[in-house]
C-alpha cells in the first residue's frame, strides 16, 4: 500500500532533480530513498524511471505519478487546515478595549475552541479575513463589501486623566491641540489610536507602558498626563486621584464593527447574538 511518506519522497526527488539532493532535503540516507522508490515502483507495477549510468530520469508514467503525488499531498494539507481551523477562532482587531470584550465573550460561547487574538492595522485585518487567517475582525467602520457582514460592537471614547493640580484640570472638555507638547503616559498598544494621537499631538512625549497595570499604577502614582478611554474604565475603574475629562474630536470617538464574511454567520451564531445583547 501507498504511504504518505513515499508520495512526500517521490514529489522530493522531482523537485531536487537528484536522489543524493532529495535524500539530503529529507534528512535520510541515498540508498533508503532508493529502498523506497524501488518499492513504490512495485507498488504501482510500472516503471517510474528511466535508470542509466549516474543519472536518473522520470518515466512518463513517473512524471504523472508525481503529478497526482502532489495533488493529493496538497489536499491532505487543505483538510488538515481545515480540521484545524474548525477548533480555532482567531480574532484580530483595531484596537484593544474592543478586543478584549470580543475574546472574553468568544471564550464563553465556546469553551472548548481555542481563540487567538492579535492587533493589527485595519487593511492588514480586512485582507486577513478575506484571505481566512480570521474568522472575525474588530473594525472602527462597517464594510459594505460582497460576502462580508457587519455588526456594531461598541463605541469606545477617549479622555484625558489630568492630576487635580494641573491648570486643565477645571475644563469640562478640550481639544488636542490643548495638551500638545505635554509628556503623557501612553499604553503601548493601542492600535490605531496610536497615528491619531500622534497626528494630533506631535510635539509631545510620550511615555510608552506596556502594561495595563503599570499605566494605572504611574497614573496613581504620578502626576504625568495620561490617556483613558469609557470602556476602560468600565473594566478597570477610573483612576484614582485622576480629573477625566473627555476629548471633544470627532476622532476622539470610534464606533467598532465585527466583521466576519457570510459563510462564517452560521458558525459565529452564538458569539454574535453575545455581542449584540452585550457590546
């Protein structure tokens, strides 16, 4: 009976030109690839190759038998890939707050799926999602575009976490063009927030946290500016000893979309109708 092994072996020496080169690729000895060629010529009772003296060549009914080699090792890969995505959902989104409310209710809609999550640039996501390395992304606008579907999932503002000394501290909002120039704590990783807070405060510093925890504890424990949004907030609390006042932009502002493609609806049921009743 055929082997995998052999087929994989087989694809090998025609795609290296040599048995000594298709042996070294494989990490086996010469004359274990010859073994097993021998024996997948017995398997299929013709020749496969053309022997002669330092060479060997592909028969024509070895040159079909590679052909067919390769589509059937290429379909064992799309069905192993396609086993695989089934007991996995991968998310990716723009930004974190929403995505950390995706996930959380991903995790209790399926328990026993393994869900990955990573931030990215919103056309990096939409390309990822069309070319299914997502099953969802969180978008700050809907996508209009066949097979693809949208739902709202939240908005999300930010505001300014001011020390009660600072001289803004009073105003009941402001611009960013009010705090430009200031040094301010920055979370690290916020997505695309990060080129619009940089678009509009670029003479500032900024100081980068990696860390949730280490931002809420330097917004305790300092009085350096800082960056806080409502759903923030809503899951860590607001800051201690902090003014929040919000940022009155338009771009201060985000309304977010999952968007997943058509075919994926019936699969994402549960999850969806989560987000609806709770985002």
């Amino acid at each position: 009976m055929l082997t995998l092994e052999q087929l994989e072996q087989l694809v090998a020496v025609a795609d290296y030109g040599t048995l000594s080169a298709a042996a070294e690729a494989l990490h086996i000895s010469q004359p274990t690839l010859t073994r097993s060629m021998q024996k997948l010529e017995t398997e299929f009772a013709v020749p496969l190759f053309i022997r002669s003296k330092n060479k060997l060549t592909f028969h024509e009914n070895g040159l079909l038998a590679t052909k067919q080699a390769r589509r059937i090792l290429n379909e064992i890969q799309d069905m192993l890939q396609l086993v695989r995505a089934n007991h996995t959902l991968a998310i990716g989104s723009c930004a974190p707050m929403p995505l950390l409310d995706v996930m959380r209710l991903a995790t209790q809609c399926y328990p026993d799926i393994n869900v990955t999550i990573e931030m990215k640039k919103n056309s990096v996501l939409l390309q990822g999602l069309q070319n299914d390395l997502y099953q969802l992304i969180v978008l700050p606008y809907s996508v209009g575009e066949p097979g693809l579907e949208s739902l709202p999932c939240g908005k999300e503002q930010i505001f300014f976490a001011l020390p009660p000394n600072h001289p803004l501290a009073g105003c009941t909002g402001l611009h960013w063009q009010d705090m430009d120039g200031t040094t301010m704590l920055l979370y690290n990783d916020i997505g695309f927030w990060y080129d619009i807070t940089l678009a509009h405060m670029p003479h500032s510093h900024f100081l980068m946290q990696n860390e949730l925890s280490s931002l809420a504890e330097l917004m305790e424990a300092s009085v350096i500016p800082a960056f806080v949004s409502d759903r923030f907030i809503a899951q860590s609390g607001a800051p201690a000893g902090r003014h929040i006042v919000p940022l009155l932009e338009e771009d201060a502002h985000a309304a977010y979309y999952a968007v997943y493609r058509t075919e994926q609806r019936q699969r994402l049921q549960a999850l969806l109708q989560a987000i609806t009743v709770s985002l």
